[in-house]
C-alpha cells in the first residue's frame, strides 16, 4: 500500500477550505472546508454549517454560509443537495430535481449518509466534525460520490455503498478517485474494546487499524475507510488522505471530541 497521505492545497478565497491535489489533477471541482470566512458567531464562528443545539446558530447564518462555499465553486446554494445524516449506511441517488434539498428547500423524508449523481450541476455536500468526509468521483464516466463516515457508518462499510451505488449508474471503481478530508485521526481517537469487537465482527481486516499506546486503544477511522475503498476496487493510488486531525488543529477545524456539542460543523462539496 503506498502514501496515501499529501498535504492539500490551501485557500483563503472566498471561504477558508483545502483542496485534494489528486482531484485538482483531475480538473474535479470540489472543496472541504475549514472554519474561516462564514458569518455565523459565538462557539459557531464563522464558517458552520449546521444549526446546532447549544444556543443554536440561525438558519439565516447557515444558509449564508452555504452560499459562501457553493460561490467557491462557481455555484448557487440552491444547486446544493443535503441528507439528514444519522451515521447510517444508507446512501440516495439524486440528480437535479434535488437541488436544494436540505438547503433552500424541505429536507428528504429519509435519512441518508451518502450521495450518487450522474448529473451535472447537482452540488453533494456531506458533514462532519471530527467524522470522516469521503468524496469520490469516476474520472471517466462523470459520476461523483459523498458521504459522512464516523464509526458507526464506518463499520456498516458507507464508502462501500457509496462505491456500489456510483456502480448502479456506470461507473467503474478502476475510475474512481476518493479524497478523505480533515477529521478525528489516530493519534486523537481514543474508543474502547466493545466498538473494537464491533469492527473486528464486521470484517477482521480493521484489525490493523487499532493500536495502543500508554494503555489506550487508538482507532485510524482513516485507514478502515481506505481498506473499505481498495476492497471495493479503488487503486490505493487513486486514494488520496489530507492526513489533517481536527481535534489537533482548533485554528482551522470544529472537533465535536474537542469542544462537545457547542461547536460549528465542517462541510465537504464536490460537483460534476
């Protein structure tokens, strides 16, 4: 398995967010974003994009803020489609009919952690605050994938279902690419051996992605969704890992392990 990890590129305009190199290569619009350049205050300030629910943000800061990062890639915040995530491993296929859902329009009457376009102009934005955020895109065929991986949905395989349902519409995992964005890393994850017994039941390969250090039990979230991508056909060069802890970095990043519940949330955007 070769370094996946490459330090992303960096942008302060308009918005403060980091850009896959391996999906600038590949001339794939897209961004993970960092906590700089959005309007909301207090425990939210600035860039959040969720309503929260300690004191929480206002729907008017939320959706400005969904306007910054959609201008960011040349689009609209009703161009933006949105789940209601609840660690699942359930994953919707939308086009643009779905524009603007969860954003300028209702929410889905379902709860997803992932979503498949084949469509043009359809934004995917997928959240997370310590969580790993996943984008993927078929170079090829122009198919592109998002979804929210915390423990849980990374134990259900929600990478791999994503995968299967970009397979549902053509694509071809030789011609995915994935980018894994800022979230809680190995060195910060501490979890007991009751979720450790949960991976291992799910598939014995996670075994490697736990060590122990001064008697703590770490978990690399990062490496248990690459081993999920490789296993569902993805190249571990056409993987590609910022390699950036939130809970580390509280000048750039929200960490729900940092500060609990009175904190913004990170987004992740990608467009065909």
């Amino acid at each position: 398995m070769v370094d996946i990890i490459e330090r992303f590129s960096e942008y302060e305009t308009p918005i403060s967010h980091i850009k896959s190199p391996l999906f600038e290569r590949h001339g794939v619009k897209h961004l993970f974003t960092r906590r700089r350049g959005g309007v909301s205050e207090g425990v939210y300030e600035s860039l959040n994009f969720a309503c929260g629910t300690v004191s929480p943000d206002s729907a008017e800061n939320v959706l400005e803020n969904h306007r910054r990062a959609a201008a960011a890639l040349g689009m609209r915040a009703e161009d933006i489609c949105k789940s209601y995530q609840t660690h699942s491993s359930a994953v919707l296929t939308v086009g643009r009919a779905e524009r603007g859902t969860g954003v300028t329009k209702p929410p889905f009457d379902t709860d997803a952690d992932g979503l498949v376009t084949a469509e043009e102009g359809v934004v995917l934005s997928v959240r997370g605050a310590d969580c790993v955020t996943v984008l993927l895109c078929d170079v090829r065929r122009g198919i592109c994938g998002a979804c929210h991986s915390g423990w849980r949905g990374t134990a259900g395989r929600i990478a791999a279902r994503t995968v299967e349902a970009m397979k549902a519409l053509g694509a071809d995992p030789k011609d995915i690419i994935a980018a894994i964005g800022p979230s809680a890393r190995s060195c910060c994850y501490n979890v007991n051996e009751e979720l450790e017994r949960a991976f291992l039941a799910a598939d014995s390969n996670f075994a490697g992605c736990f060590t122990r250090r001064e008697g703590k039990l770490f978990l690399d979230l990062q490496k248990a969704v690459s081993l999920t991508l490789m296993k569902s056909g993805l190249s571990d060069a056409n993987i590609s890992d910022c390699g950036e802890c939130t809970v580390c970095d509280s000048i750039n990043y929200f960490s729900h392990r940092r500060s609990g519940a009175a904190r913004g949330t990170l987004s992740a955007f990608i467009v065909l």
